[in-house]
C-alpha cells in the first residue's frame, strides 16, 4: 500500500479535517436539489434563518473560515488509523456514481472476486463508502481496492469508532477531488437527506440560541439578585449602624444637658472649691475647612497658654495638646511657671512654682500617629485614643471636673461622655446655629444693640443683589460694604467692595442733597434709585469686588461661589476714616451670670479686617458703655442655652452727622478666644488682675529686695508663647509696659528685631510683620491724636 500513496507523498499531499457534523450554511446564492423528494430548497433562505439563531462568531469559525488541509502524518496521529502504503498501480479499481454502484460492473464484480473470502468486512467499509458519496452527492469516485481492502482490516477495526469521512476519502484514487467536493461549504445539504440535515441544524442552532439566550438571562438575574441581596444586605447594615449611632449620641446628648443641670445647679460651689480643668483646644470646623488648612495641629495649639489657669491654687489644668511638645518647650513653659509674677520673695515663688508645676498635666492622645494627615479635630483624636482617655479618668477619678473646650465639635459630647464629665458650653448644635455671621447678628438684634445696616442669610445671587440695592438706597453715607460668609473664621470669608466705582452713586448723592431727607424717604423716589441700582450692581460686583486675603480666595467668582453655597451677610463698614475694632471676652457662667474676663483694642496685619493681636485692656470705649453692651449681649446668649466662654467683636467710631461715638456690634464667636488664652499668660507672668469694669490692668507692685531691679523686669517686659516644636512657624507674644505707647513702641521694636534676624532678601514665604508694625504706628498715632483731644475738651 506505501507504493500506492507515492503519488500523494510527491504532491506534499494535505488533507483537511472534516468533522461529522459539517452543519453550517454559505450565504451563497446558489439553489440545491433535494433528490430524495426532487425539490428545490434555497440556501439563501436558510443561511438567513441560520444566521437570525446562530452567533455571529460561530458562523465566523464555521460558516467562512478557510479549511486547512492536514497531511497524512497529521491525519494518521489525530485518526490512530493505519494509513495504507501507496502502491504504483491499483489491479482492482471500481467506479461509484452518484453514491451508487454498479453491481453489475465487471470492475467491481472483479474485485467482488477478488476479495470473496473476506467480502463479509470489505461490505461495511464499502456501505460506509456509499454513505458518505451520497450525503455529500459525489458525482464520480474512483475505488482503489486494495486501499479499501487494507482499510477494512484496519486495527481492531478502529475505523467503526472513528470519524470516516477523512479515512474513506483515501480509498480513492481521486481523493483529492472528492476531499474538496466533500469539504466544500453547504455541500452536505446537496446531497441524501440534505432537507432533513438542514432542518436539523437550524433547529439545533435554535434551541442553543434559545438556551443560551435563556442561560444568559438567568445569569443576569442571577447577578441582579445578588446584587439587591447585597446591597440591600448592605442598607440594612448602615441603616442598623446609623440607628445604633443616633441612639448613642442621643444618649449622649442626654448625659450632657443632665451634666450640665448639675454644673449650673452647684457652679457657685465649684467655682469656690478645687476643681479640674480638662482644657481641649480643639477646633472643630467642617471637613473641607479643617482639610485646606495648612499647620492644623499648630492652629489648634494656639491657646497653650490656657495652661496658665494653674496661677488659681484651687484649680488642676490636664491640657490635651494636638501634637507631641519637645523637652526645649516643655522647660519653657516649667521656666514660665516659675516666673508666676509671685510678689512675696523668693521662697514663696519656689513653693508657689512646684505647686503648679504639679497641677499641670499635658497629654497627647495617641490617635495622632494615627492620622498624621487627615486634619482631625482634637476632640475626634482624643475620641480615637482610649489609653489617653483611661488616663484622664484616673487623674479626675473623685474630683470635680469639668470640660474647656474650643470651636464645638459633636465629638465633644462622646468625650464628655466617656469620661463622665460635663462641658462648659452649648451644645454643639446651638453652637454651630448661633456662630455663623448670620446667627450672630440674630443675637444682636434680640440684645438691641446697634448693629451695622445689614442683611444675613443670603443664599441666591438674585437676593445678593435686591439687598444691596436696598441697602445703597437706604444709607447713602456708607463708603464701603463687607461680605461675610456664614461658616468661615479668622478674616478668611470676607470680601469688600467701593461705591465709589459705581457710576449711579454720584447721581443718587446729589438727587439726596436737592430733595432733601423727608422727599428721599418718599416711595417712588427710593424705588427709582433702587431700579438704577439694581442696573449697575452686578457690574460693579464683578469688577470691583475682591476678597480680604486672597490666599484664601483669589478672586471674586471664587469667593462668590463660596458665599452663596454656605449663605453670607452684607453689611456696611463704618463711614469714617478712623475705626477701632475691639474684642470683649465673656463668661457666660452656667448659673446666669455675664463676666467680663478681657477686653483688648485689635491689632491688624497687612489684612485690615483680620485681627492678628490686641492691646490689653481696652482704652476705646467708656468702660460702662462696654459693660452694658456685653450684658445685653450675654443675657441674649444664655436665653438660647449658650453658656460658657463667648468673645464679641466691636467697632466704635465717630459719627460726623452728630459728632459722637458709636458702637457697633459686628460679630460673635461662641468659642474660648486667642485673646482670653493670651490674657491668661498676661496675668499669669505679671500676677496682676485685668478690672474689666475701670478697664486698667492692676498689677501689685513687687517687693524691693536684693534683687530690686530683677522684680522689676518681671512686671514690664516681653514673654512669648512658643507653639511647636518641629516648624516654628508662628509664636505669641505679650509686651507689658507702664501705659500703652510705651507697650506698643516695645512691641514694634521687638517685631523689627525678629523680622531683621529671620529674614533675608532672597526669603520666600510670607510674614505678618511689616503690616502689624505699620498698624501699631497707626495706632500710636491715634493715640496721640485722642490723648491731644483729651486735653484740650473742657472738664466736665
């Protein structure tokens, strides 16, 4: 038989794997014939049908892929068939027609003879041959014999189990021919039960479609299922958790207003016995402030100096520092203590300066490792820090204590809460309600104090503009107008804007002066002008508008933006050319009283609506006129539930219309103020008392002994508060001195000598210096100013 395939070995012969269930359609156009029942079946039609079941990638691979022809090695590898040896010439060949044979041909009756002894094997192979020429309607095939003879006496008749088409194909001597007929496309349906192998595959591709269809559906509802099973599971758990948390701060809410009923019902006897104070500076504005500002643990370190309560031998401090302080500050603030502005000698300083020293506890929670960057208010940190929290309730474990607290946080109540302590303040709800700009000028109204033409919660851009043209209308005197936003702190929301860029102004100052103050007031006349307003205002605002300190705030559409999301308030700055901004820190004892606890004359930077230090006490306003203010003020405060430390930011100035002073209240700050911190240090190196009443600083004069001159330089002199240890960015510092030019020329000259030694030509950065000494110099020269005028009024 190896003789016989010579002849495919030289034509590099290649066969193509035919597998039995070649059921794929052409899109072709040609039309078979269905011998069996002599009908014309359209293979468009059905290539159509097939295609709208069948997957478009299947009918790819099936349908047009290119059929490679194996060799006959390959073929006799993947078949385990023998393959037959070729031979030159064939001595029994046959011819079948149609799938059909000729019995009565005298070739194959020649071979019929042949091979009569073992004729039983060769008709199976021949039958299966047969088969195959008419499921594939072969016209013509040429048998050799001796290949189908040695074919049927394959190993254990391996060819029974195996695919045939390939095999029988090499029977013949035309194979070639017959492989391409056989492994054309669509051919199968041309030839014996074409119609039925058609209709079969269309159906077979139909029900898979339509099990995969359905498999692929259930598998989206599967998924969707697990889905909602999921994210309902997941709802359910938040939903658990939220009830479990709300639960847990009104529990907490609770315990603060039954801690608080306490606090208020035995403050007398607490504020006369000894007591505990846990001061916690924390700050605890929104996320997205506490997130853009730089140095968060230096901010909320700022009020070290409340360390200084310990001056009071009645008094423990336990202070809750926001970042780890080096032994460098550690014995500054030990060596400070000792300076305790003691006037009885120096035993009794010694004595004194131990007692403090072992009455004052500094801790850091160690939830500050943890979140290095986050920007966590203190409060959250010492909630997230158990060990320092065991720790307090230990050292206050049978005393009485009580909490200091900063910018009201809701973790001050889970804080409180753990340690069974109550708060010296709102709570954090009415806090955050009455600290904005707008809720401070609520309470100025229900104290009837003079308050700035103004309007508060703004929150639209059409409503911005209807105030201001009301509020230009309505006070032609004013030169400037000031925007705030609600939520933010320390001259950061506030932008300004000149009328005397608007074009109307003019116009609408001498329309007032020609008619007069009762025809100006009249309707029709202030509607005009508000039209004309109302016409120019948004112009004006977008060009002439700019912020404060354009660090925070570039431009005006930024700030604007800001403004109108969180809500705002416009009023008017002081028509005058000398303006003196003061703070008064008070006391809202939770057993009804106002205390003034300081009161300093602001001191500005090269922001001019920033306040960045004071002068202490006060020398403004007359003492009594402050005093009621800040009463009226306070008893507003504590008929809505505020108790606690509050600061009020005043303006006073001369009104030229009647020639007196004027007070304004323009903002409130319901938390322990920069001031009062720095007050404390005041008070604590200097050993004296600040008369908020007669507004004077009473400081005992010290005892001459040995050491004359060094008593001396304890009660005039500078200290500093020092803030971190690793950046030393910003300090305090307080400046004492006999009166106030001779306090503030100490200042100045102390700010230049640190500015000439820290900085340098090529220094990049930015610093406060030159536009706090500019403003002190003014300051002395008002000073001067007012003392002149001071003399030269007649005695009452």
């Amino acid at each position: 038989m190896s003789n016989i395939l010579q002849k495919e070995d030289k034509l590099g012969a290649v066969l193509v794997q035919v597998q039995d269930d070649l059921r794929q359609l052409k899109a072709s156009l040609e039309k078979i014939t269905a011998s069996e029942k002599s009908k014309t079946l359209d293979i468009q039609a059905l290539d159509n049908a097939i295609c709208r079941t069948e997957n478009k990638d299947y009918l790819k691979t099936v349908n047009k892929q290119q059929l490679v022809l194996p060799s006959i090695e390959d073929l006799q590898k993947k078949t385990n068939l023998p393959v037959p040896a070729a031979v030159n010439i064939t001595k029994y060949p046959f011819t079948i027609i149609k799938g059909q044979i000729d019995p009565t041909a005298t070739d194959f009756c020649h071979f019929k003879q042949s091979f009569s002894l073992c004729w039983t094997t060769v008709v199976d192979a021949l039958g299966a041959l047969e088969k195959l020429l008419r499921d594939f309607a072969v016209p013509l095939a040429k048998v050799s014999g001796e290949r189908l003879v040695e074919f049927s006496h394959g190993r254990d008749n391996g060819w029974r189990k195996a695919s045939l088409e390939i095999p029988l194909v090499l029977v013949l001597e035309n194979w070639e021919e017959v492989l391409g007929v056989v492994s054309r496309p669509g051919q199968r349906y041309k030839g014996e039960g074409g119609m039925e192998a058609a209709a079969i595959h269309i159906q077979s591709c139909w029900r898979r479609y339509s099990a995969r269809t359905a498999y692929l559906c259930h598998c989206r509802r599967k998924w969707a299922a697990g889905t909602i099973a999921i994210s309902w599971l997941m709802h359910a758990q938040m939903r658990r958790v939220r009830k479990a948390l709300q639960a847990r701060r009104f529990s907490q809410l609770e315990n603060h207003r039954s801690r608080a009923h306490h606090l208020a019902a035995n403050w007398k006897h607490i504020q006369s016995s000894k007591r505990t104070i846990i001061h916690i500076p924390s700050l605890g504005y929104s996320q997205s402030q506490r997130l853009y500002l730089r140095g968060f643990d230096v901010l909320q370190n700022i009020q070290i100096s409340r360390v200084c309560d310990v001056r009071d031998e009645n008094v423990e401090v336990i202070y809750v520092c926001p970042q780890y302080l080096g032994d460098n500050i550690l014995h500054y603030y030990t060596s400070l203590l000792k300076c305790d502005g003691a006037t009885d000698g120096a035993d009794t300083r010694t004595t004194q300066a131990s007692s403090c020293m072992r009455r004052l506890i500094i801790l850091t929670p160690e939830a500050v490792d943890y979140f290095p960057t986050h920007n966590m208010c203190l409060s959250t940190l010492l909630k997230y820090s158990p060990c320092t929290l065991k720790r307090i309730r230990n050292l206050i474990q049978g005393k009485q204590a009580f909490i200091v607290g900063g910018v009201a946080h809701v973790d001050d109540l889970a804080v409180a809460d753990e340690l069974g302590v109550p708060i010296l303040g709102p709570e954090p709800a009415i806090a955050q309600l009455y600290s904005t700009k707008s809720g401070g000028k609520k309470i100025f109204a229900g104290a009837e104090v003079d308050v700035p033409p103004g309007q508060g919660d703004i929150y639209s851009l059409n409503q911005l503009h209807e105030t201001l043209a009301e509020l230009l209308t309505q006070n032609t005197d004013v030169q400037r107008w000031i925007f705030k936003i609600d939520c933010e702190h320390g001259g950061r929301g506030i932008a300004y804007c000149d009328v005397c860029h608007l074009s109307c102004y003019n116009w609408a100052l001498q329309e007032c002066r020609r008619c007069g103050p009762e025809l100006w007031k009249s309707e029709w006349i202030q509607e005009s002008v508000l039209l004309k307003y109302l016409d120019e205002i948004p112009e004006w605002l977008a060009h002439y508008a700019q912020p404060a300190k354009t660090s925070c705030y570039p431009n005006w559409a930024c700030f604007l933006k800001t403004f109108l999301r969180q809500g705002g308030v416009v009023e008017a700055y002081p028509p005058s050319d000398s303006v003196t901004c003061l703070t008064v820190d008070l006391l809202l004892e939770p057993a009804g009283e106002v205390t003034m606890l300081s009161c300093g004359d602001q001191l500005h930077g090269s922001c001019q609506l920033e306040a960045i230090g004071s002068t202490v006490p006060q020398t403004s306003v007359h003492p009594e006129t402050l005093r009621s203010i800040c009463n009226r003020v306070g008893q507003a405060c504590l008929q809505r539930l505020i108790v606690g430390y509050v600061s009020v930011d005043l303006v006073t100035f001369l009104d030229h219309n009647t020639m007196e002073q004027k007070v304004w209240a323009v903002d409130l700050d319901i938390t322990y103020s920069d001031q009062l911190a720095m007050t404390q240090m005041l008070l604590m190196v200097t050993g004296g008392t600040l008369n908020c009443r007669t507004g004077c600083l009473e400081v005992p004069a010290p005892i001459r002994e040995k050491c004359c001159e060094h008593q001396i330089a304890e009660k005039q002199g500078t200290v500093f508060a020092l803030y971190d240890n690793s950046k030393r960015c910003c300090i305090g510092m307080i400046t004492v001195s006999e009166d106030l030019q001779g306090a503030l020329v100490t200042f100045a000259r102390n700010l230049s000598v640190i500015h000439q030694e820290i900085s340098s030509s090529k220094m990049q950065g930015e610093t406060n210096f030159k536009g706090l000494i500019k403003d002190i110099e003014d300051v002395l020269r008002m000073t001067a100013q007012n003392k002149k005028q001071m003399e030269e009024r007649p005695a009452a």
